[in-house]
C-alpha cells in the first residue's frame, strides 16, 4: 500500500516508557532508539508529573520518575 514506509517489528522496539499503576502497567511509547526513548521519557515527566514512570529495555528498568 504504502511502499516507502517500513513497518518495524516490535522486537525492534527495545525501548520503553511505561505508566504504573496497581493493577498493572501501560505502555505509553516504543522506540528503537535510546537518545530518543531518553527524550520521550522527560517528556512523559512533563506531561504526567504525579505519575510512577520507568524507562525500559525489555524487562530492564533503566530510569524510573521516582522510587516505592
């Protein structure tokens, strides 16, 4: 349909930024790369001040918005 665009697989989505809550998590952005998962993620804190953020790579925290 669109033969310009590439569709990335979420396997090549390594990169996360994830909301807390108690009954479980939310997915709020996927990227590829750090530099711009670093970026997506100040702003998530901007955006969202009062909630429990992490920065992810795969299952491995990489940054979180404050500590439990």
């Amino acid at each position: 349909m669109f033969p310009f665009c590439s569709i990335r697989l979420m396997d090549e989505l390594s990169f996360k930024i994830v909301k807390n809550y108690a009954q479980g998590d939310e997915v709020i952005a996927r990227v590829a790369d750090f530099a711009i998962c670093k970026a997506a993620f100040e702003k998530a804190l901007f955006v969202f001040p009062n909630e429990h953020l992490q920065m992810r790579q795969g299952a491995r925290v990489i940054a979180k918005s404050r500590e439990d």
